[in-house]
C-alpha cells in the first residue's frame, strides 16, 4: 500500500516585523501542528535577525527556513550607472 506524499505549508513571513521569542513559540506551534496532519512546514523569506534567534535557541533542525536572498541582493539598483569609459556612448 503506497503512503500519500506530505502535503507542504508554505508561511511567508516577508511582513513579521521583529523577532521575538512569542514569534518562535508561535512558529514552533504551527510547525507541530503541521505534523500532526503530516505536512511539511516552510518558512519564507525570513528575517535575517530571525533566522539568526531561530539557531540561537537551538531550532534550526526543527523550523526549516527556506534559505534566500538578502533585502538587499533582491532590491534594484535605482540611479546606478554602469562603469564605461568617456568616449562611449550612454547605454
């Protein structure tokens, strides 16, 4: 008899603002909620200050935090010109 595949929750926490131990009580909670209806649960994009209190209090083999990009590395360039010499045209 074959076993279903996990169904995956995808929690984006691009809004959370701060990181603070009720948010890790919180997410901890979701995560075995989420195992009790055999799903997989994803954190997405992540604050950098809470994936960094996720591993501080031990829970980084529990919360799977999808890994990503900066803040930084995501957003454009706005009015940055690339480097070109004097006499070349304006791109």
């Amino acid at each position: 008899m074959a076993t279903p595949a996990r169904r995956t929750i995808l929690c984006d926490l691009s809004a959370l603002e701060g990181a603070e131990a009720e948010t890790l009580d919180l997410l901890a909670r979701l995560e075995l909620a989420a195992r009790r209806h055999e799903c997989t649960l994803v954190l997405l994009h992540a604050s950098p200050a809470l994936r960094d209190l996720i591993a501080f209090v031990g829970l980084e083999t529990v919360l799977r935090v999808e890994p990503g990009r900066e803040a930084k590395e995501r957003e454009d360039a706005v009015g940055v010109e690339e480097e070109r010499q004097l006499g070349d045209p304006a791109v």
